[in-house]
C-alpha cells in the first residue's frame, strides 16, 4: 500500500493535527488474489517484507469475534511514523478478517499514565489531564485522516478502564501474587521500568533511549512473576505459535530461561496514575495498568464497568501487533499476569522491526 502523506509538520506539531488537514493521495488499491490466503488464516506484509504474520483460529469457534490491537500508544508526545506503521498494518489486516466476513473488533488507544506523561505535561505547561486529551485527540485525527477503521479507542484516563484494571488488581491480591516489599536499583524514566545492570551500556545508559538510568530506592507492591516461570514455558513449548516471528519466540524463551524476577507493580513517587485499591498513597505501575485496556475496551460506554462481563464481550484477543521494544511486557508479564487472574491468553502477540533509514 502507498500513500503520500504530507505531514512532516503535521505528525510533530499537535494543534496544526488538529485544526488543519494533511494533503493525502489516496490510491486504488489492487491486490493479487495471492497476497492474502482465503482460508481463516491472514497475512500481511509491509516494507518489502518487514512485517509479515499468519494466524490461526487456535480452536476459536467461526462465531467468535477477532479481536485485535494496536498497541495503547503513550502520549508523551504526539503520533510518530512508527505509530502510524504498526497501526496502518492493523487496519489491513481487519480489513481483511472482514471482507472473510468475521465480525472484527479492532481496538487502538492512549496510554496516559506514569511519570513521563506528568513530566511532559510539565514542560509544556499543562495539567496531566489536559496534556492527554490534547495528544489523544490528535492521534484520533491523524487515524481519521489516514483512514483507519478502528472499532474501538480506549484511552487510561477513561473511568471505565480504571474500574476494570483496580477490579483486575484486586484479583490477583486475592490470588495472593502481590506483596509489599522495598525496591532499590536502576530506573530508566523513559521504559518506566526498572533494569538490571547486566542490560545497560556505559554510564548505566538504557540501550533503547541512550539515557542514564536513575537510582532510586522505594517500597512498592510487586507482582510474583517468578511463580509463573514454569506456566510460560510451558505454553510456548505447546503453542510456539503464541509469539511470532520465531526469531521473536526464541527471544522471549531466552528470557524466561534466563530466570524471571517479581516486577513493581506500583509507584510511591508516582502522583499521576490509578491509585491502588488497598494503598490511596501509591499509584498502579503504567504497565500493569496500560495493558488492561485491551480488556476494558471490549466494555460499552453506558454499561457499568465490570471486568468479567466485560472478558465475555470479546476476549481473548486473536491478535496483538506490537513493536518488538514492548515484547516482554507482551509476551512474559502480560500473560503471567492474566493466569494470575483466571483470564484465557491472547492467541497470538506479533512483534515487528522498527522503519529504519538507509544513508
């Protein structure tokens, strides 16, 4: 698919997003009867081959829905061609699962919650709350000006996703995978997440945003990941089809092989966020919060917020597409964490490459 786009000034400044439109040559688009199989399965390619995923109904009956998501994306700034990228192959792919005659649901969204959204608030001069209306609604204007027919737009800051992820946490606590413990190491601001040593570059730099990661010392919850260790190897030993490509399924097994540690769940110095059920003084970590919106967007928008009559309007999803940096919460903590709950497992998580730029 080729689309000129003009909007090197438009991806980067938000109120030009909103109050004027991109100049968009939208072509006729002829596909070979090869390019997609017309049996259950789906493809799709993009950047000669870049992307390319094929799916199966894992045992799902012909009535069930296909449910599949775009990453929430983060709004510490506005929409990037690498958002657009994930979420233009999305929309093919729903396309295609429609013309099939399947009832679609495709979900996109904002996650705005954490540390880095208040900072970039802050720097901008704005609450938190009027930082993310403002950048969700550009990324809505942008999907509506590239023609994305996305189902659902679920954004963190909404009620009704706040409801189901403290129903969800309230959950797991009586599972009894969260504890109270105190945390010190290295954090990097921009991956929210703490890492270990061994993974940095000179100077403690994140290899991703090749920035210093800061000391810090809290007492937080965390989440028992560790028990679930022998549960996630398990199931990719028996559905290998759960991360694709295979070089990505190879990565995610080195990582758990490698030995899987309890994660923070939540954040002491950490205002903006969804305060934990039993613990108004600390807030739910982004991550754990964020990827419950793949649940609650299933919810309608006057129904009363209940997670397991919400898992019943859809879940589990067919398919995650993701960039390969948000692969381990994907595709390790996600799936750890549903088991936890009692929830089914997304039937497939794709993480792709990044667009890259050749001199």
């Amino acid at each position: 698919m080729a689309t000129r786009i003009n909007c090197t000034a438009w991806l980067v400044n938000p109120w030009h997003a909103i109050t004027s439109k991109p100049s968009i040559s939208k072509p006729r688009l002829q596909f070979r009867h090869t390019l997609f199989s017309s049996s259950s399965s789906y493809s799709s390619s993009a950047t000669h081959g870049a992307m390319g995923c094929t799916g199966s109904t894992n045992g799902a009956s012909e009535t069930d829905p296909f449910v599949l998501t775009t990453p929430l994306y983060y709004v510490n700034a506005p929409p990037h061609m690498g958002s657009a990228y994930t979420t233009i192959a999305a929309d093919a792919i729903a396309r295609f699962q429609r013309l099939l005659g399947k009832k679609v649901i495709f979900i996109t969204g904002t996650d705005e919650h954490g540390e880095k959204i208040a900072t970039a608030a802050s720097a901008c001069g704005s609450s938190p709350r009027e930082h993310c209306d403002l950048i969700s609604q550009v990324y809505k204007a942008l999907w509506k000006d590239l023609d994305i027919a996305y189902d659902k737009f679920i954004r963190t800051t909404d009620a009704k996703h706040e409801a189901i992820v403290q129903q969800f946490y309230s959950r797991v606590l009586e599972n009894g995978d969260i504890y109270r413990a105190d945390y010190e190491g290295l954090y990097c601001v921009n991956c929210e997440e703490y890492k270990d040593e061994k993974d940095l570059l000179d100077n403690n730099c994140c290899p991703m945003h090749l920035k210093p990661c800061v000391h810090r010392k809290e007492d937080n919850y965390f989440f028992a990941l560790s028990k679930y260790q022998k549960f996630l190897e398990e199931t990719l030993e028996q559905n290998p089809e759960f991360v694709q490509p295979p070089f990505r399924l190879n990565e995610v097994q080195s990582w758990i092989r490698s030995g899987l540690k309890d994660f923070s769940i939540s954040r002491a110095s950490v205002d903006w966020g969804i305060p934990v059920p039993n613990d108004k003084k600390q807030t739910i970590y982004v991550w754990f919060d964020a990827l419950l919106g793949y649940i609650s967007a299933l919810s309608g928008e006057n129904e009363q917020p209940d997670l397991q009559g919400t898992v019943s309007l859809g879940w589990p999803a067919s398919l995650h597409l993701i960039g390969k940096d948000i692969l381990r919460f994907h595709a390790v903590y996600w799936p750890a964490m549903l088991m936890s709950a009692g929830l089914s497992l997304p039937k497939k998580v794709f993480g792709h490459g990044f667009l890259t730029r050749t001199a």
